[in-house]
C-alpha cells in the first residue's frame, strides 16, 4: 500500500511506498482501486515506528541505566595521594620534612557489607608522626572493614540496589500502560474511519438510487405518465440525499486524517492514508465469557497499575528493612595485615612478612540515644507502605469494576446489533413492497423516498452499533490491561 509522507511548509512529496506484505491479507495488485488497511496493518506500523512507543521503550532501558549507577556502588575504587616537602640543604637529610605517598584500593563486598582493601604507605621524613612513620621501603596492608552491627544485614547501597532492580518491573509495566493507551486511542479512530467509509458508502448508493429516480420519473412525466410535481419531488430527493453524502465525504476526511496521525514509518516521518484504504469489515466474533473470565484474571495479576503498584510496595518494604537497620548500633571493627617490601623476600628477616603478628586493628561505636530520627523515619515508610497497599486494593476493585462495566456495555451492544440486523432486514421488505405498489401506480413517490431514506438510516445505525461493538471490544482490553 502507497503512503503519502507529509512534510511541513512544503505541501506534498513524492509517494513513499511501504511494503505491507506481512499485514495486508491479499496481495494488491496495480488493477485494484481500493486495499483493505486491516487492524494490524495499523499495529505494524504504529507499533514500531510511533514516537511515543518508541519514547516507551526507552523506560526499561532507562531503569537498566538506575541499576547499573546503583551498581557503581560496588565498583572497586583505587585511591593515592602524594606530598613532600624539602627546605634547606639538599645534601642534608634533615632538608627532608616529609614525602607522604599513600595508595588505596577499596572493593566493596556484598556479603556483610565488607570493604576489601589493600594498601600501601611510604611516609619518611623528619616531620613524619611517628604513629604514620615507615621504613624507605614503605608499608604494605590487607585488610577487611566489616560492619558488626548497623549495615551487617542491609546498608545503603544494597538498598539502593534493590530498589533500582525493583524498578525494571514498574518502568516495564510503565512502557506497557502507555504502548496500551496509545493503541486504544487508535483503535477507536480506526473504527471512526469505519463509520465514517459506510456512511459515506450508503449515503452515495442512496443518493445514486435517488438520482435514477429522478432521471425516470423525469422522462415519465415529459410523456405525460406521471405528474410534473413527482420529478420536483423526486429531485428534492436527490438535493436533500447529496447535501448528506458531501458532509459524510467531509467527515471520512476528518476521520482518515485522525487515524494518519498514529501512522509512522521507520524514519520517524509522519504518513497519511492513500485514498484508495479502505477499512476491514469487522468481525462477527463476540466476547464470550471464558474469555470475559480470563480478562478479570489477567487484570488482577498483570494489570500494568498493579505492577506499578506493587513494585512500589517491594521498594517500601526494601526501605524499611534498611531503616530498622539503622535502629542498631553503629560497630565497624576494621582489620589490616601489614608487610614492609619486598614482600616474601628470599633474604631479609621473616618477620616483617605478611604474619598475624604483624597487624593493624580498630573499633568504632556510635549509638543516638534516643533514635528519634531513626524511628521517625521508619514510621513514615511504615505509613507510606500502609498507603500503598490500601491504594492497590481500591486499584484493583476499580479495575474489576471496570472490566465488567466495559463487558456489560459489550453485550448490550450486542443484543442492539441483533435486533438492528432484524429490523434492517424488515425495512428491506418494506422497501421492496413499496416499490412495487409505486411501479403498479398504488404507492406514491413520497411513500417510496420515505420507506428508502428510513432504510439508510437503519444501515447507517447498524454501521454506527457495530464500529461502538468494536470501540467497546478494545476499552474491554484495555480496562483489562491489554491490547486483545
């Protein structure tokens, strides 16, 4: 199927053709005036190449980003400062005040929140603390840092971590709520433009039959077989029957021009409708109620809200297990293997090796007394859970309501269409029977235009119950969460 490309300012470009193989059911060939632009024609091309979808799939990709920065708090760090000062006689080792190099690498551990380090330290000089000092061959150390108490079970930047992971569920359930409302959104212009193409199809036969009408009676009443007041009225008829096809043309413009706007291709240039689409019939399947069942069961497990909602409630819950943490005393007990270079050295005394009697150790303690910001913290996520959960219960419930309002409005649309069928089928009759009393000279023209506008009007009402079938087909699906 051909695409027109729009493109600002300068009116119309060249054709763009787009190669539809896939979606269109049958093959068009250069002999066909009109191709069928079905339902998934119009989801191929609005789901890969509309920019808000394609702005949609960037959210999961997004939240990859959150949790490779919240990653970065387990990166490795590698840490070295250097400073030295000399004043006075070169040649005098006194002129030496201090050369302090101190060199770091830090990998934090997941377990226990650790810290691996490894260091190494040459301090000299006459200005050196004695409690940094070293030799000229410096100080090597491993070590751990572990957290006894606050942080042994969660700190920071696992909480972090967790929460970012978290996320790809919701910016995932984000992406599908609005790939969902998008496709809704056209879905219902598609069923416009459906409308739209039978009104101005059923209005142009009406208007065909009242202008063959009027020719005939016109050429009856010039030989005196019919009264010359039957051709006024019968091209009043026609006038009256063109005024409504021209506004049902203008409508199908409005529509297909609203449904264009959802059509894109893969350069990210808007498309429009070639006047040869047409749109598909729709189908004559209903929603039965195993489906209806799934559908209820689908949105109480995969409702894209729900999801959202409860990745919320995993990220409180991640949230207070860090804040009860941080309700423990703060106990770091850090400790560090010394070695004085070379390390492990063939010649030299053994016991400047790495050994347990060569080691650095500390304690730090920190405890509030009171807790109050601790504990106020913690009420608040507390309460923030609380309100989280009573709001995905209402959620859901709104949800449930929802699909079945949508399903009930389904089947009563049914039921019309049925008995819209019938009495279309009547009007048929009645048509046919007025005709042919009007052709034995008992039936006037008023009768006959009457019985055939009430006809249209009938079929226009079916067109219109069944593209409100097809609207409410897709709400269903999408109060449910899905696309169908």
């Amino acid at each position: 199927m051909t695409f027109a490309v729009k493109q600002p300012l300068t009116g119309w470009c060249s054709v763009a053709i787009l190669v539809l193989g896939m979606c269109i059911g049958r093959p068009v060939s250069a002999q066909d005036t009109t191709a069928v632009f079905s339902l998934s024609d119009l989801s191929a091309l609005m789901l890969n190449n509309h920019p808000i979808i394609r702005q949609a799939n960037l959210l999961s990709e997004e939240a990859r980003q959150e949790v490779m920065q919240a990653r970065g708090g387990f990166d490795p760090k590698l840490a070295s400062g250097f400073d030295r000062k000399q004043f006075g006689n070169p040649d005098d080792s006194k002129s030496l005040y201090y050369n302090k190099w101190a060199n770091e690498l830090k990998v934090p551990v997941w377990w226990g929140g650790a810290d691996l380090k490894v260091t190494y330290d040459r301090f000299v000089g006459q200005a050196v603390n004695p409690e940094t000092r070293t030799s000229n061959s410096g100080l090597a150390g491993v070590g751990l840092s572990i957290p006894l108490g606050q942080g042994l079970l969660i700190d920071a930047r696992r909480a972090t971590l967790k929460q970012a992971q978290t996320m790809l569920t919701a910016a995932e359930a984000e992406r599908v709520k609005q790939i969902n409302k998008v496709w809704f959104s056209a879905a219902k212009e598609y069923w416009t433009w459906y409308l739209a193409y039978q009104q101005v199809r059923l209005l142009r036969e009406g208007f065909q039959l009242a202008d063959t009408r009027y020719l005939a009676v016109s050429r009856r009443a010039r030989i005196g077989d019919a009264a010359a007041v039957d051709s006024v009225e019968a091209k009043i008829t026609a006038q009256d029957r063109q005024v409504q096809l021209e506004q049902a043309l203008v409508a199908l413009q409005n529509a297909k021009l609203m449904l264009s706007t959802y059509l894109w291709n893969d350069s990210s240039q808007p498309l429009e409708l070639p006047d040869r689409a047409v749109p598909q019939l729709p189908a004559e399947g209903v929603v039965k109620a195993d489906v209806f069942q799934q559908l209820l069961a689908r949105a109480a497990d995969q409702h894209p809200e729900l999801l959202k909602l409860d990745a919320k409630v995993q990220q409180l819950a991640i949230e207070e297990r860090f804040r009860r943490e941080l309700l423990k005393p703060q106990v770091n007990v850090t400790g560090t293997l010394l070695s004085q270079p070379p390390l492990f050295a063939a010649q030299g005394p053994s016991y400047y090796d790495f050994n347990l009697n060569n080691y650095k150790v500390g304690v730090d303690f920190l405890f509030p007394l009171f807790l109050r910001k601790e504990r106020g913290k913690l009420k608040q996520v507390q309460i923030k859970a609380q309100q989280t959960t009573l709001e995905r219960t209402q959620t859901n419930r709104d949800i449930q309501n929802g699909v079945q309002a949508a399903y009930n409005d389904l089947l009563a649309l049914e039921r019309q269409i049925q008995i819209q069928q019938q009495s279309v089928q009547n009007q048929v009759v009645l048509v046919r029977a007025e005709q042919q009393k009007f052709d034995m000279g008992e039936s006037s023209l008023f009768l006959v235009n009457t019985r055939e506008s009430k006809l249209i009007d009938m079929q226009i009402k079916l067109a219109e119950l069944r593209s409100k079938y097809q609207k409410a087909v897709a709400e269903l699906y999408y109060t449910a969460g899905t696309r169908g």
